[in-house]
C-alpha cells in the first residue's frame, strides 16, 4: 500500500513538472523564430530571381519549412525550378544556379523571344556534336550562290538545346552500349520573331552552318546576347 502511495505521489510530482516546468520550455524553444527568405511576387519557371522579388521574414521554427533558405543572397540572380507564388518561402530545392535545360528557358518565354528549332545539314554543321545548352552560336548560311555569309541578325543566338532524330534532348542523351551516341539532328535556339522568320527562309532555301562564339557564365553570355537584340531593335526602328 505505501508502494503505491509513493509511486502515485512520484506520478504527481512527474505530471505537475511536466506542466509547469517542462512544457513552457518546449514551447519556448517552438516559439523561437528564425528569419526566412519569402517572395512577395509570382515567379515563374525558369526566371531569374530579382531582389524585389523576395523579402526576409521571421517565423515560428515550429513553422519551418526544410532546408529553407535564410539569407536573401542565396536566392537573388538564381532562377526558380518551378512557378513560385507570392507568399511562398525560399527553399533549396525551389532556385537553381542555372536555367539551361529546354524546359527551363521554354517555361519562361513571355512572348517577346520564341524557340525554334532548325535543321542540321552536316555533321560539321552542328559543330561536330559539341553543342551546348546555352552557347551563343552565330549561324553561317550558304546560299545557292554558294556565297557563305553571317546576316546581322544572326550573329549572336542562344542555343537552348540540340535534339536527336529520336527527341531526345541534349540534356537527357545517354550512352550507348557500344560508347557512342546518339547525334543531335536539330538545333532549338531562342530568337526574336523577325529571327525566326528569317531562320524559315533559310531552312528551306539555304543551309546553315553553327559557329560557336562563346561559352561560359550567363552574365557574359547575355552581353553578346544584348547586342544582338539592339541591333535587331535599332534595325527595326530605321524600318530595315
């Protein structure tokens, strides 16, 4: 009898420094908050993510999401690996350094660039396999004249991806059993709609040829890029 006394005293003693002693610790501890990167504007897919597009916030660590991102620089000149609403926090898995795959590039086309893919004559034509997502070629063309030549506004382009004669992108092609692969047979680049227009005329009048201008970081990537399109943009202006 005094055995179970004891015990259900010990039990008392138990439950009340559990409530009173225990408890407000642990809550104390889920009630401390952390600063957390959230954006305040929709993202979508593919997009490079600009500091207005993101704010810090502090939240209960009870409510953290996993491996959220905590630091606003993590996050800016990085891109989103799916849409992102406004509301919704950083995490890793959410932004990526680099947004080259097709689908990346095709999910952020807003209208003012289009994809297009084109045809490669030659072996040697498609730079002999070697392309990449995100080079910046130049596109030689052969007339019937047989006169070779780099228009204007041909002369800097982005690869968004090469493609072989099964659909298989860049990205996605896997070795054979035999060592070799499978070879690209077309080419999709990001253009502007006059760009694309003309690359039509010479997929069915003339043959192209790639030459790769540069490969490397993005930011560099996008000068060569800028200066095509003011010249595309200047050259629509003078009504060329």
């Amino acid at each position: 009898m005094k055995n179970r006394t004891a015990i259900g005293i010990v039990c008392i003693i138990l439950a009340v420094v559990i409530t009173f002693v225990v408890s407000p610790m642990v809550n104390k501890v889920s009630d401390k908050k952390t600063e957390t990167v959230r954006f305040t504007t929709n993202v979508t897919h593919g997009t490079k993510i600009k500091e207005t597009d993101v704010e810090v916030v502090k939240i209960s660590n009870s409510a953290l999401p996993d491996k959220v991102v905590k630091n606003k620089t993590a996050v800016i000149g990085k891109y989103a690996t799916a849409d992102l609403f406004k509301g919704d926090f950083a995490t890793e898995n959410k932004v990526t350094d680099n947004a080259n795959t097709a689908s990346d590039v095709m999910a952020s086309l807003k209208g003012n660039k289009v994809a297009m893919s084109i045809t490669i004559n030659s072996f040697a034509g498609g730079l002999s396999g070697k392309l990449q997502n995100g080079d910046v070629v130049s596109i030689c063309v052969t007339g019937k004249d047989n006169k070779a030549e780099i228009p204007a506004e041909l002369k800097y382009v982005k690869v968004i991806t090469t493609t072989t004669s099964g659909g298989v992108d860049e990205n996605d092609v896997v070795e054979n059993e035999d060592g070799s692969f499978d070879l690209p047979t077309t080419i999709t680049v990001l253009v502007s709609v006059e760009q694309a227009r003309i690359l039509a005329n010479y997929e069915k009048n003339a043959a192209m040829h790639i030459v790769l201008v540069y490969r490397g970081d993005d930011a560099s990537a996008e000068k060569f890029l800028k200066a095509q399109d003011e010249y595309l943009e200047k050259n629509s202006r003078n009504g060329g």
